[in-house]
C-alpha cells in the first residue's frame, strides 16, 4: 500500500469517528434455535450494494451483519466477469458506496493511488479500478464478508427469525436472521432471457450476456447478436475485437434506442421520491423507461462501428431458427441470415420460482399485476411480473398470513426497480436508495423490540447531575 493510500484510510477512520453520532448500541442479542446468537441482518451479495448496505447498517449501529457472497473475494458483481465494456458508463464524479463521505469516494482514492492530476485527465472509470476501489472500500470500513458462500434456501424459523441455508468449501450450515437484503443485483429475481425461438438450440450455438462466453473461440466465425442495448453492443463489440469473421446485430425494434432516459431521471427528487408517488404515476414514469430501454454511449457504438465487418439490422426480431449443418439460420422479417454463434442480450425476465432460494415461497410473493390494473394503452406483462414491494423493499404477500415472515427479506436489486425506479443496480441511485433501505430495516428492527426499548426506558436511572439541596445547606449554617 502506497503513503497516500494509506493516509487516506487514517482520514476514512477519522471520518467516520466524527461523523458516529449517536454511537450507542441499541440492539441486544436475540437468540436463534441453535442457541447463538442471531445476525441482525444478512446481506446476500458483497457487490456494490450489498458493501453499500452493510456500510449504511454499520453507520447506523446495526454491526451484528453478514454479508455473503457466491463469488470469490474480487469476482463479486459484473465488473470482472460478464461486464465487457472497457469503463463504466456513470459520469467518472457519480459517488454510491461512500454514502457522502469524502474521503471513502472513488475520486479521493484514485487520488491517492495516481495523483489528483491523473483524476482531472480521466474520462470515465476503468471497471476493474472500480472492482478494486470496492474491494478497498469493504477494508477500509471493516466490513464483514464471507466469500465463496451460496444461499440456497429460505425459510421460517422460530422466535420470527429467517433461517437461510448456506454452501460453502466448509458444508452445509444454517444462519439465522432478523432481517435479509437481497443485494443480488442484475440477477435476483428471475434469469437471463433467451429469446423463444432460440431456447431449443444447443448451448455450442447460443448463449446469454452474463454466460462465460470463450471469445477466442469466435475468431473467423459469424456472430449474430440478439438486442440493442448497451450489454448487446459490448458483446459485439468483443467478438469482433477477438476476430470474428462478422458481426451482426439483430434489433427487434423499427429503430434503436438512442435516448438514455436514466440520463434525465438522475436528479435528488425523482431517486428520492418516485416511490413516494402512487401506483399510477410509478407505473406510468417506470413503464415509460424501462419499455424505452437504456441507451448507450457514442462510444460504445464507436467500438463496433470501427469495425467493417461489423452491421446493425433494425426491425429485425428472430421469428424463428434452424440448424443447418454446423450453423444456424435465423429467420427475420428482414430476411435470413447464417450465424455459427448467437449472443443474446435481451436482459432479464421475472421469475420467481426460477430461484433456487425463493422456490418455496415464490407463489405467494405479490407482484405489480396482482396490485395495479394500469389503463389500456400502459399494460405490460412483462413488468407486471416485477415484485411489489412495501416501502421498505420488503417482499409483501400475494394471499395475506400465508408466509408473513417474508416481510423481513428485503430486495434491493434491479427487480426493484417497479416500485422505486433506479435503486438495486444502479450507481447513480446509490447515494438516495441506500440510506432509505438502511432506514427501514432500523425501523423494523425498533418496531420489533417495542416493548424491550419501552422496558429499558422505564428502568433507566442515571443521574445526569448531583444536586445539594438548599434545606441541607440552611442547616449546616445554624
């Protein structure tokens, strides 16, 4: 570690020391059925909202957490595994997991690994400097991580804690929980779509944008590329830097989506307030964008577009495909076109029975269809499969006093993003979404122990002060 590195962990300490207000502890232990202890909170994911989160908890005196992660210690979220884009695409000055203090922010520590004037030359934020800024974050708070961890169920367990099954190189244990955050990102609810008329070939012709896709293997070979967002272009772009012989990619829209609505939406009101509104508005703001899609940058296009065996195909949705030999026949309105390997980037599709972890429960967990009708003209089916969830990102019920104890499982990932618009998966949400779910996993956590808090007060007998009385004094002078 460089001085200026760790000069600015002293000053992260240092921070957070004046900034600690109120310090008391206010949670006592709860015990679980195994007699330990229980987690105040567990936190499933170690990406950037899940440190976010566990930092926001600690911040606010909640330190009896976990937070668990799947992947290796650096291989948590995208950043170094299906993200292909070469930097982040947020503005280099958009702050997240820091929850506003300076010293933790990506900008004071690039600094203290280049140099200020090494910051003010940069355009935007290489992932994996960001991938290495998080990892230095979660040191320099202390929080608790456990890698190489997989939750594989939830359930019910007695006293109203979670009991959450977890694999690990060491077996299989059980954790026990008040509370627990779904910090799981792109992939929480539901999982990569392949479009219909692909999902009988075999996986040697297709596969999704978050597959660990063998580029090398692609070189001389005809790419075809499925969708037009951002993740679409970056896989294209990757082929065709790897030597594939073509790339072609396929949008199902008349034209593609050159307007970043998320551009427009980053400001304090609409992160803070959008799920303060009613479900119409919600739906209407949230339906608008997120049917829009997200754009993408100049230079993410600039990426594929340098390359002249690179061709965009608008109008152009596979309506269905066939095996020919060793090769593919796509067959779309704009005509049919030979691939040996297909990428799909059409993003994720709600379904909750899908996940290992939510299966048991998934039909009882409430969705937007189940909650809101919209007007004709702004149904969707697919964001009516979205969860709804309550107004601290907790699961709500399909049928009430079926499963109640999902109220205390939090979800705070991109399927969030019905009820409180830009918030799990986004660094530009970070700084409005983060404080607002540490807020209501403290206020459930006080609303739980009403009666101890109530108890403690009453029994509560320090002086503040020794007061000698005036009738005491009169005596002592006669």
């Amino acid at each position: 570690m460089n001085s200026a590195l760790a000069a600015l962990e002293a000053q992260v300490r240092a921070d957070l020391a004046k900034t600690a207000h109120p310090s008391s502890a206010w949670l006592h232990a709860k015990p679980g059925p195994d007699g330990k202890p229980a987690l105040d909170a567990l936190i499933i994911g170690a990406g950037q909202s899940g440190i976010a989160i566990g930092f926001g908890l600690m911040r606010s005196q909640v330190t009896n957490i976990l937070v668990l992660d799947k992947a290796e210690e650096g291989s948590e979220g995208p950043w170094l595994t299906y993200a292909r884009m070469p930097t982040l695409r947020s503005p280099k000055h958009y702050t997240g997991p820091d929850l506003d203090i300076p010293s933790l922010t990506y900008q004071s520590w690039h600094e203290a690994r280049f140099g200020s004037e090494h910051w003010q030359n940069l355009d935007l934020i290489p992932r994996d400097l960001w991938a290495e800024y998080l990892l230095w974050v979660r040191r320099a708070v202390e929080l608790p991580v456990r890698n190489g961890c997989e939750l594989l169920e939830i359930s019910p367990a007695a006293g109203g804690l979670l009991a959450a099954v977890v694999t690990s190189a060491g077996g299989v244990e059980t954790l026990y929980t008040r509370k627990m955050v779904l910090a799981t990102g792109q992939e929480g609810m539901g999982n990569w779509t392949i479009p219909e008329p692909l999902r009988h070939l075999p996986p040697m012709f297709v596969a999704n944008a978050a597959d660990k896709i063998d580029f090398e293997a692609l070189r001389g070979k005809r790419v075809a590329v499925i969708g037009a967002g951002a993740s679409a272009l970056d896989n294209a772009a990757t082929a065709l830097e790897a030597g594939a012989s073509e790339v072609r990619l396929l949008c199902r829209r008349a034209e593609i989506q050159l307007i970043q609505p998320y551009r427009w939406l980053t400001f304090r009101g609409f992160l803070r307030h959008l799920s303060d509104l009613d479900d119409a508005w919600r739906w209407r703001f949230m339906r608008a964008i997120l049917e829009m899609r997200e754009g993408f940058p100049q230079a993410t296009y600039d990426r594929c577009a340098r390359h002249a065996n690179f061709s965009l195909h608008e109008g152009a949705p596979v309506e269905a495909a066939r095996e020919v030999g060793n090769k593919v026949e796509l067959h779309t309105p704009r005509g049919k076109f030979t691939a040996d390997f297909i990428i799909c980037g059409t993003g994720i599709d709600m379904n909750f029975a899908d996940r290992r972890e939510l299966y048991k429960f998934a039909g009882n967990i409430a969705t937007w269809a189940d909650r809101y009708q919209p007007p004709p003209d702004e149904r969707s089916a697919r964001l009516g499969r979205f969860p709804y969830l309550a107004d601290d990102y907790a699961f709500m019920e399909r049928v009430p006093g079926g499963t109640p104890w999902i109220s205390n499982i939090h979800l705070f990932a991109i399927a969030a993003t019905m009820s409180f618009g830009p918030s799990g998966s986004s660094i530009n949400a970070m700084t409005t979404a983060v404080p607002k779910l540490v807020h209501g996993l403290t206020r459930g956590l006080f609303r739980a122990d009403l009666e101890q808090h109530w108890a403690a007060f009453n029994a509560y007998d320090v002086p503040q002060a020794v007061v000698t009385r005036q009738t005491e004094i009169a005596g002592k002078a006669g």
